[in-house]
C-alpha cells in the first residue's frame, strides 16, 4: 500500500515535471536551420569529397526515372548481400529502406508508376575513410542540429543504421587489418599488460574479410556466420555471437580496444585501463549509441580444424514425425555445447515450396562433438525419423567461414522476434519437448522460420564472472537464442505489416517467453524492432548503467538509434524528444 502511494506520487511528480519541458527536434529539411548548399559544400571539402546525396536504391526503375542499365542492375543484384553493403542508399532488408508510417517507398519492379519516396533512406552519406574525416562528419551534425545516423554494412534488423531526414556516417571505408603476436593496450600513464596474439581491424572490414585474412596467416577470431555483416560495428556492440562461442565466449568477450570519436569531435582510446566505462558499454550496449568506432581490437586464436554436420528433415507437413525430429535435436545441444561445439537449426513448418524442413549444422572441433552427433544421427532413426546427413571437414575454421553461405541472403523482408532459452530449461527432463510444443503451437505460414542458434552455454556462461561487459545477463544463462523470423510479402501494406507485428507481438512472443516464465530477455541484433520494454528486454539490469555511460558521454543524444539506449526520450526515428519522455522512461523502468 505504502508502496503503491510512493510510486504514484513518483509518476505525477515526473508528470509534472515533463509538461514544463518542451519538445526539441532535429533540423529537418524543410526547416531554416537546415545546411545550406554552400554548407554542404564545405561539409564535402573538409572530408576530401567524400559526400553523396543519396536517393532510394530503386529510383532508377521508376517510370518516371527509368535507366534500363541502372534498373537491370538493381534488378539482378538486390537480393546479393554485398551490393548491398556498397550501395549506402540501400539496407539488407528492405522494409526498413521503407517508411510504411508516411506511406513513403520506393519498389524495387521494373517501371514502376506509384512514384518513389526517399522512406528511410538518409539524405545524405558521408563516406569516410579517415578518422579526421569522421570527426568532420561528427562535428558538422552536431553543431547543425542534424539527424544522424551510422551505418556500415546496413544489416541491422531494427532499422538502427537508417533515419528518415538524416546524415548518415558510412563507415565502409575505414579498412585496414593490422596482426600482432602480442597485444599492449594503448595506456597514457604506467604500463599494461601483453594480451597475446590480437588483430586491429579499421571499422568497415567485414566478416568474412578479417576470416579470408586469418586463413592466410592461420588466425581466426570470434565473428559470426554471415560474411557480409561488420565486425567493428554492431556485431561487438550487440554482444555477437558465432559458431565459436560455446568454446570462447561472446564476440564481445574478446574485444581488447576499442577507438571512437564521441559526441564532442574527440578521438578516444577505450580499454581495460582507460576510459573503462565507454569500454564496458561498447561491449554488448548496442551500435550508434556512443560515438563512431573507427577500428577495434580483437583476441585472436590459433586457426583450427572443423567438421560440419548437416542433417536434414523434409516432411510433408509439420506432422508429429517433423515436431520428434526438432525435438531430438534439440535433445543433444545441451551436450554438444558443454563441450565446446555449438550448432544451428533453420526450421521452417510450411515452406513455400510445399511441406516442412529443418536443416541442421552442428560445427564439431572435438571428439565429444562427433559422439553427440552420432548419438543424434542414431536416436533419429530410433524415432523413424527420415533424414539426409552430410559431412564436410574443413582443415581450417576461417577459410569455411570466409566463405558467403545461404545465411547472407539480402533484399528481403523480415520481422524478427527474439527470446534466450536457458540451458536449465533445455537441458531439463521435458525441456525439448515443451519447447518443441511452443513451437509448433505457433503455427508459422510460408515464408517464416524459426532460427534456433546454440552459440550460448559453454564458455559463453562460463565468462560470467570473468567478463564486465553491458551484454544481457540472461546471456550468461542461455543456451540458444531462438528467433522467429516472420516473412513480409513483397508491396505489402500498412495493415499487412500491423497484423504481422501484432501477432508476433500479442501473441508468437508471450507463448515463447512463457517457457522462461514470461523472462523478456532478448539478443538485441535478432530481437523484436518493436519492443517497448526494449531496456529489459536487450540489457536487463546493465540499462541504468548504460544509460549514465550515454548521458557521460553523449548528453544531447547525438547519436541515438531505433529501440537503442536513451531513445526513449526521442520519437521512433529520432527526430524529435517525446513530449512524456521523462514520464515514459519513468513508467519503463517499473
Ligand atoms: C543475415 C544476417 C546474419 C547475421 N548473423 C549473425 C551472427 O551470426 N551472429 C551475430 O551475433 N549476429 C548476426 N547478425 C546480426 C548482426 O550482427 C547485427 O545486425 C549487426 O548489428 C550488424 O552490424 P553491421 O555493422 O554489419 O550493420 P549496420 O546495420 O551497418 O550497423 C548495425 C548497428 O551498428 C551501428 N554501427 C555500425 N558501424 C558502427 C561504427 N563503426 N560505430 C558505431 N556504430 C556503428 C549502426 O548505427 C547500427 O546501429 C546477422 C544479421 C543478419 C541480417
């Protein structure tokens, strides 16, 4: 009773205190404080020319706009993950090139006649490749109260590296892979300790070129799957996971130096030593939320052999035999990943081509690892379950990874949503079984799939104590984060993407967080976009804390992203501070 009281005088004090403040808004383009061309013009000489004006990926199909070379290229290549990397006016996945809300996109079909509107897509890129020109980019936004946004390779699946109305920060250009035998951190007063062998990559090298690179020189480092995403940019800050993890820990966990220009123009050097809190929260506190990394520092370890496992389970329908085979698998994880393997399972219920498939990859490098797999392989048949195997060895783990896998497929539309499930659940007596229903209660139609990543347990839960770093702490409990990914039809509308989203909302993610009694705890990078209780959900009890490192460092929210730490404050693209946002937080934190 006491209690409820406190907390009402609490809200209606906050209440008060909001209505005193005013809203303030970035400068839009329509608006007298926007930059004028002369502006412009000096923002692209201070970085040595290196300014674009972007306008929407697909403008060059558009009837009224129509280049047949340019649209056949568009055409041909949008679903290749890479150019899109290199085209900063396009994202990986296209519904966030799209602004559904103002009705405003720009469909990528041959002469297209509704007219094509900029949506998502900034106005303007700054393609950097030096960290002064990043300062420039930085300075210019702050001082002309611009929206602003940084991107790298656009793979962001919440819409964080785009805004409408904004300068975007292209960080693709800042390359360069520096190897060393034995790390020093960089300290300004007395000495750090050696760390061993480590590589500094510039902020734009890409997964799967830190792998190429490792495989040359017999080195591989904890990145992910997909060789097109950035390891510098949101992978670290996202916490990052791979195929690694189980047996090393998080992407995160080994990163040893981190260099950022922050919201003030200052180039800064962030380790274990100095300047510890940017350091602390840059490690799992979400991309674009505490300045422009320009290169990070990375362990490295002694490349090593693999064998890839894959078991495949084709059904006519999502019958019982499908759900006992998803079940099985799910089975040996807890195992498998004990032991320093880990694993993925694409399932899809209803694929578009007609009848249910799960496709299986268990990533073996010990003699455990192959046991486990071969007690699957045998259970399976125990059960009558029908399944294709195959077995690749790879000599070495970075060339397998360098390589681009169906995993890096772009130019599509997804709405993710996301939940951790605990190794205590998965390893339980009926664990598999009860999330093996959940699953199959959700009844996904063609074009969705669940993602269920084993890249948590082992070493992951083993860091708990050893690594300070923002990442959730459900993180150093869960075995998998397991994703549902909800297909979007292309030219969908408003009311197609509302009922998508309420769904997986309403209904898909209350029944998947009831395994875990109703715990939101979520992978930021996979997570659900819209989640409004997003500072649980993706930082549990780190939130306050990140929260004081943004407000430190970033005190106007120069850099603030979609669902990001401190975005509270603002409306969903950034624009302009909510009118409650000090209520809104307040009521957030309950
Ligand atoms: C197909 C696919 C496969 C994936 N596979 C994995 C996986 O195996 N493991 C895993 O952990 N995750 C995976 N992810 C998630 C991925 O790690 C995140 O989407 C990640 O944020 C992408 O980072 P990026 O820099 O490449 O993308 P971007 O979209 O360019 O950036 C992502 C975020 O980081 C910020 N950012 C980018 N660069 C910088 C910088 N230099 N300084 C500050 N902020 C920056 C952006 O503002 C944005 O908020 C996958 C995603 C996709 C779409």
């Amino acid at each position: 009773m006491k209690y409820t009281a406190t907390f009402a005088l609490l809200i209606l004090a906050i209440g008060i205190q909001t209505q005193r403040r005013s809203t303030i808004c970035r400068c839009r383009q329509e608006d007298a404080c926007w930059p004028t061309t002369a502006e412009w013009s000096s923002l692209n000489q201070s970085i040595d020319g290196k300014l674009r004006h972007l306008r929407p990926v697909g403008l060059p199909c558009q009837q009224s706009a129509y280049h047949k070379e340019k649209c056949d290229e568009v055409l041909a290549m949008t679903h290749n993950s890479s150019w899109r990397v290199d085209h900063p006016e396009s994202l990986q996945l296209v519904s966030w090139e799209s602004w559904p809300e103002k009705n405003q996109s720009c469909q990528i079909v041959r002469e297209a006649v509704d007219g094509c509107a900029q949506g998502r897509i900034p106005l303007y890129s700054a393609a950097v490749e030096s960290t002064k020109q990043v300062q420039q980019a930085v300075s210019f936004a702050k001082h002309r109260n611009l929206r602003l946004v940084v991107r790298n390779t656009g793979h962001d699946m919440a819409g964080r590296s785009s805004a409408p109305g904004s300068l975007q920060i292209l960080t693709s250009g800042l390359k360069g892979i520096n190897y060393t035998e034995n790390f020093v951190p960089f300290i300004t007063q007395g000495s750090a300790e050696p760390m061993g062998p480590a590589v500094t990559i510039g902020a734009g090298i890409l997964t799967g070129e830190l792998y190429a690179t490792g495989s040359e020189k017999g080195f591989v480092v904890l990145g992910g799957a997909c060789s097109t995403v950035g390891i510098a940019g949101g992978f670290i800050q996202s916490g990052g996971m791979g195929i690694l993890s189980p047996s090393k820990g998080l992407g995160s966990d080994h990163v040893l130096q981190v260099e950022i220009v922050t919201a003030d123009g200052s180039h800064i050097i962030a380790n274990q030593y100095q300047n510890e809190d940017l350091f602390w929260a840059v490690r799992g506190g979400g991309g674009g939320t505490f300045g422009v990394i320009t290169s990070v520092t990375l362990r490295a370890f002694a490349d090593l052999p693999a064998t890839v496992t894959g078991i495949q389970i084709n059904t006519p329908s999502a019958d019982a035999i499908f759900w006992a085979g998803v079940k099985t698998v799910l089975s040996i994880l807890p195992e498998l990943t004990d032991a320093g393997n880990s694993a993925r399972m694409i399932v899809l219920p209803a694929s578009s081509t007609g009848g249910a498939s799960a496709s299986f990859e268990g990533y073996t490098f010990n003699k455990k690892g192959a046991v486990s797999l071969l007690a699957l392989q045998r259970a399976l048949d125990d059960f009558g379950i029908p399944f294709k195997l195959s077995h690749d060895f790879q000599g070495n783990l970075s060339r397998f990874l360098a390589a681009p896998k169906g995993v890096d497929l772009a130019g599509i539309s997804v709405i993710p949503g996301s939940v951790f499930l605990s190794y205590d659940l998965v390893a339980s007596k009926d664990g598999p079984a009860k999330v093996t229903s959940a699953l199959s209660d959700l009844r996904l139609g063609p074009g969705s799939s669940f993602s269920v990543d084993a890249f948590g347990g082992g070493q992951v839960v083993n860091n708990k104590n050893r690594i300070n770093s923002a990442v959730h702490p459900d993180w150093r409990s869960a075995l998998l984060s397991l994703t549902v990914g909800r297909g979007v039809p292309p030219g969908y509308t408003l009311e197609t993407l509302k009922s998508i989203e309420s769904e997986l909302e309403n209904d898909q993610l209350p029944r998947l967080r009831s395994l875990e009694g109703g715990r939101k705890g979520a992978y930021l990078a996979v997570a659900y976009p819209n989640e409004v209780y997003f500072q649980d959900s993706f930082w549990g009890k780190n939130y306050d804390r990140l929260l004081k490192v943004k407000r430190a460092w970033d005190p106007e929210d120069l850099f603030i992203t979609r669902v990001g730490v401190g975005s509270e404050r603002w409306d969903d693209e950034g624009m302009c501070t909510r009118a409650d946002s000090g209520l809104w937080h307040a009521l957030a934190r309950f």
